[in-house]
C-alpha cells in the first residue's frame, strides 16, 4: 500500500479558536473540513512543506520557527496509508483567505468534532481539545 505523506497547521488564533478548512468540490473527501496543510514533495521538509501550502492555500506567510510539532496521524484508508505530522501555528502574517475556494472555519477545540473530518484528523481533535484545557 502507497504510503502519503502530509504536513498539517492548527492555526490558533488570539481567541484559543482553532482553524478548519472545508475540502471543496470535486476533491476527495469533498465537504469534509480538515486542517490546512498538504502533501510533502520529494527532498521536502515536513516544515517547508506546511511553509509553502499554508502560501499557496492560505495567503499566509510562516516562518519555519513557528511551527510547533504536537502530534501525528498514521491512518489506513481503503487505497493509500497516510502519515501526516501537525504542527501548531500560532503566529503568521496576513490574514487566513481562502485560495482554493474552500470554506474556512475558527472552530473553539471542544467544538471540533461538531465538523464532519476526514477519519485519520478526528483522533487530532482530542489532542487539541486536551491541550487547550491545559
């Protein structure tokens, strides 16, 4: 089974509310909202990588030195394994756009699991909601 390899943001705003996207039309898993991020390239850095989505995705700028690793997932779909690290983010500049004509939502923690997510992002949400209660 091909394994995929994904970097992924919770963008955490001044408030504790945490950012969610929704994947568009026409993508799979449409209408599921996930954390931004995307595949890593070849001799890309899971860091680089989120630096660069986050761009692209987002119209946001992040310096390397503000990602902070928290957890990971390693989930088996039907036709591919993903292994995806999540980083918190909590400074940036700009303010978050949607690129790709993706819905974005702030979302407080223990109001994740109100989103439908993809299956392996669902155990992240309890991650978070554990981290913001302290």
């Amino acid at each position: 089974m091909k394994t995929v390899y994904v970097a992924a943001a919770a963008l955490i705003n001044t408030q504790g509310l945490i950012l969610l996207a929704q994947r568009p039309e026409g993508k799979s898993m449409a209408g599921l909202w996930e954390f931004p991020g995307g595949k890593i390239e070849p001799n890309e850095t899971p860091e680089a990588a989120l630096v660069r989505e986050l761009k692209e995705e987002l119209a946001i700028l992040v310096s390397e030195s503000d990602l902070e690793p928290i957890t990971f997932a390693s989930h088996a779909y039907q036709s591919f394994h993903l292994f995806m690290p999540l980083f918190s983010v909590k400074s940036w500049s700009g303010t978050p756009h949607p690129s790709e004509g993706q819905k974005l939502a702030w979302v407080a923690p223990h109001d994740l699991h109100s989103y439908p997510a993809p299956e392996a992002d669902i155990p992240l949400f309890d991650v978070l909601a554990k981290r913001a209660k302290g």
